[in-house]
C-alpha cells in the first residue's frame, strides 16, 4: 500500500474510465465554524485566488486515503470498507498549531497519528482489490487539515511567516468515515456514502 507525500490529497493522472475517490474524515460542527472563519480571514489578509475564497465555506476534510478506481468496482470496495468502519471505535482528533508544504498549502496538524495509522493498516484488504484491477490505494503518511490550498509561491511565503507564529488547538471526535467521488480532477467532490465508527467505551468514574 503506497504511502502518499504530504500535502498531496488529490491523485492525478491520465486513467480513462476510472473515478476518483477520497476517503475522508470530516470536522464537526463546532470546529467547521472555526475553520470558515479561519478561512475568510486568511483571505482578506492575503488575497490569493477564488479557489481559495471559494473554500472558505466548504467542510473541513482530513484525508486518510484516495484512489482511482472504476465504478462498477465500488459496490465490493464500499462492503469493505464498511466491514471495517463497523468494527472501528470513534476517536479523537486533536489539532495543534499550524504548518505547512511549501509552497503551496497552510494547514492545522493533527496531533495524534496513532487511531489514523491503525485505520490505514485495515485498508490492506481494500488495497488488494483495488490493485488486482490496476490502480493503487494511497495512504495519507501525515493527515492535516486544510486551511489554505494551491496557493501562489509569494502568498504561502507571506502567510506562513504569519501563521508560524500563531496558535490553535481543538480537538473533535471522528465517529464517521466519509467516502467522496468526481470524474475528474476539475469537478467538486461528492459524498458518495458515509461509514459510521463504533461508538467509543463510555469513561467510568471513580
């Protein structure tokens, strides 16, 4: 299973007849609010393109995992992955502080890899199916979640300089894994299907 670099969430490539596929970890309410609020502010500061003015009321995704695959192989792919899903615990996610790929993208680090590492080991099987039909699962090696994206050179030089010195912390729980598709790399993703985690073991107090 081939681990992706980071700050490359999207697959590219000239694979006719194949959609593309994410799997992605969404952030709650609370912290969606936060992050749109993060988003607009990075724009009036430093300006930048209409993607970017364009993401700042879209969900904020952590992606574990995508892939290119053909359609008529997504009935197998979904039973597995959701064969998984059903035997996984909700966990938390705890964002701290922000960073960055140079030079294209700023975002909040996910602290703790331990629960998105064992995810990815359960992916084994699915990569199997997906590799036999001629495409390949990607792990991501670092989750991260998106503030900035595709920024111009000068602007992520600018804005990195600014965020490096600031702070942020928040944590959320996971309780669903969510599978998003497109055609191509010029469409916007669409929830294809949702996977819900096991509830995690209530905290007995002393």
């Amino acid at each position: 299973m081939e681990n992706k670099s980071p700050g490359k969430t999207s697959l590219r490539g000239d694979l006719k007849g194949m959609k593309e596929y994410n799997l992605v970890v969404k952030a709650d309410t609370i912290l969606n609010e936060k992050l749109s609020v993060l988003k607009k502010e990075f724009y009036f500061e430093f300006g930048g393109t209409k993607e970017i003015l364009s993401a700042c009321n879209t969900p904020g995704y952590i992606t574990v995992a995508c892939f290119y695959a053909r359609e008529e192989m997504e009935a197998t792919f979904i039973r597995w992955i959701q064969r998984i899903c059903s035997q996984f615990q909700c966990f938390p996610v705890t964002l701290n502080n922000y960073s960055g790929f140079p030079e294209h993208t700023i975002h909040l680090r996910v602290q703790e890899l331990t629960h998105f590492n064992a995810f990815a080991r359960q992916l084994e099987p699915v990569n199997a199916f997906i590799t036999a039909c001629d495409s390949q699962l990607r792990v991501v090696n670092y989750p991260y979640l998106p503030v900035a994206t595709e920024l111009p050179e000068h602007i992520y030089a600018q804005a990195i300089v600014n965020y490096s010195q600031q702070t942020f912390h928040e944590t959320f729980m996971a309780n669903e894994l969510i599978l998003l598709k497109r055609d191509n790399p010029f469409e916007e993703f669409k929830t294809v299907t949702v996977f819900n985690f096991l509830p995690a073991p209530e905290v007995q107090v002393a």
